[in-house]
C-alpha cells in the first residue's frame, strides 16, 4: 500500500496526492509515469510523476478528475492508500543540454511540463513556461514553475495573465529568436496546433502523448500511435515523441475508442452515490447536509 501524505486541489476538478513510493522517488527521471491501481478489480491508470521529494520518499500524482476512476482516486484523502503504484516506465525526457527551452503546459498538461522544466533547470538551461487555463482558477503549478525559470500565464476569457491562447503568446517568444528547443504537454488539438506554430521556425519539439494505456509495458498495444509513418507504443517508445512526425488525427480518434465505456461507468457511479431522497453525494453536501450524515445515509 501506497500511504497518501498530502492532497490539494489545484483546480477545480484538478488534484495533487503525495503518496509514500521511496523506490520511485530514488530512481524516477523527467518525462516517466506510473501506473496505478486503488485497488482490486480497479482500472489501470497511467500518470505522470510530476514531482519526486528522495529524502521523504515520495512522489507527487496530478489527477484530473474526469471518469469514474480518476474521480475514486481524487476522494481519497491524506490517511488512505494505493494499493499498486508500478514504475517508473516510459523513457525519460531527452532534456537540452544548453540554451534556451519553451515549456508549453495547457490545462493539465502543465503538470507533464513542470518535471521536465525541473530537469532543464538543473542542468543550467534557461526556462520560459508557457502556461493557460480557461480562467485563473483553472491555471496551476504557476509558483512551481516559477523557481525553474520565467513564466507566462495565459487565460481563454482574459481574467489572469495574458488574454488568449498559449499558442499566441509562444509566437511572440519565437518571433524574438534564441529559442532551442520546445516542450508541449496538453489535449491533443493544442499540441498539434503549438507543433504546426513551430514548424515555420525549425525549431525541435517534444510532444508528450497521452494515448490509452493498460498494462504499460507494450503488451497490449492499446497506446499504439503513428509516429514518422511507423507504429510505436507511448508506454515504450514514448511517451515523448518529435511533434512534427505525430499523426494527431490518428491519436484524437484513438482517444474516443472507450467513450461509451466510461460514460456508462460514470452513470454507474452516480447510481451508486445517490441517497434516496438527497440525490447524489455532491448534491446533498451542496444542500447543507454533511459528509457524515450523507455517508450515514448511503449506509
């Protein structure tokens, strides 16, 4: 059992747990993930270690909560555990050496940059972070990011930061020049669209892929994507590639493959919670009724 120690909301369906994994925390390298288990019978999830403490020997997970199981994971709180937490896989980041690097983080994305702008710093490569969020409560690890370098905050609705897209606001950093290298984690149309951005200027960029993984071995060859022309497995080859060879359309396809599935898992789950004559947990908690009295109820 993984022991949780600390747990925040980042935003607001966005969740930070700091679990005990003394092993991974020794060993673990930007750019690698894990898989986790709850417990028996529990989907496999693949999560990205966003940030490793040697010394307390713990790892930090950044879940969004947005099906079923990742919405079991962010209701655990500091006391509870993980059953299974294997890794680290995936192969680490290959960081620049020297120069200047961009870290293009959308949504949660930013959580899969934040490792990497830690191993850029640390080897002396100044770090421009490039961050955005719906609005300023869906922005994250911005003071995180900000002890690895600068920072640039971007909001769609223009309350925090610079209004717009993070894709106008790393035009304006590539238009200056001396850029060396750019990291893009976030949904698939940003990549693409942060990718096709860069193209014109020839400078590399790594894309980390966040395609449906099982057993994260290679295996099952659910993660399989089209990289180059040629099938590779993110769990394996990746799951960071050369965002100019991505076929993006093939990954956002790819993605919807279990839609169904986790539509009706979530349904399930929303049965499951519903107390007669409250309605769902959340609904009752919203109403005035407390968590112990609505968990009374379900029992």
């Amino acid at each position: 059992m993984n022991l949780i120690v600390e747990k925040t909301l980042l935003s607001p369906n966005v969740t930070r747990l700091v679990v005990e994994a003394p092993r991974l925390a020794q060993v673990r390298q930007p750019g690698q993930f894990v898989i986790v288990r709850l417990g028996p019978g529990s989907e496999r999830i693949p999560l990205t270690i966003a940030d490793a403490d040697a010394e307390r020997g713990t790892i930090s997970l950044v879940i969004q909560a947005v099906g079923k199981s990742t919405m079991d994971l962010t209701e655990l709180e500091v006391g509870g555990s993980i059953q299974d937490i294997a890794g680290p896989l995936g192969r680490p980041t290959e960081l620049l050496e020297s120069g200047h690097a961009v870290c293009v983080g959308g949504g949660v994305g930013t959580a899969v940059v934040y490792p990497i702008a830690q191993g850029l710093h640390a080897k002396g490569v100044r770090v421009t972070s490039v961050i955005g969020g719906r609005s300023r409560e869906w922005v994250i690890l911005e003071d995180e990011l900000r002890a690895q370098g600068e920072v640039v905050t971007c909001t769609d609705d223009g309350s925090y930061g610079r209004p717009g897209f993070v894709t106008q606001a790393l035009k304006d950093l590539l238009d200056a020049g001396g850029i060396d290298a750019v990291y893009a984690v976030g949904p698939v149309p940003m990549m693409r669209a942060v990718t096709e951005l860069v193209r014109p200027y020839g400078v590399p960029i790594t894309v980390s892929l966040n395609a449906i993984m099982v057993d994260g071995t290679g295996m099952c060859g659910g993660c399989r994507v089209s990289v180059g022309g040629e099938t590779r497995y993110a769990c394996v080859d990746g799951p960071e590639f050369d965002g100019y060879i991505v076929d993006y359309r093939q990954l956002a396809d790819r993605l919807t493959t279990y839609r169904g599935f986790e539509q009706d898992a979530l349904e399930r789950r929303a049965a499951a919670c519903r107390i007669p004559g409250l309605g769902t947990l959340a609904e009752a908690m919203s109403a005035g009724t407390t968590a112990a009295a609505a968990t009374e109820a379900v029992r």
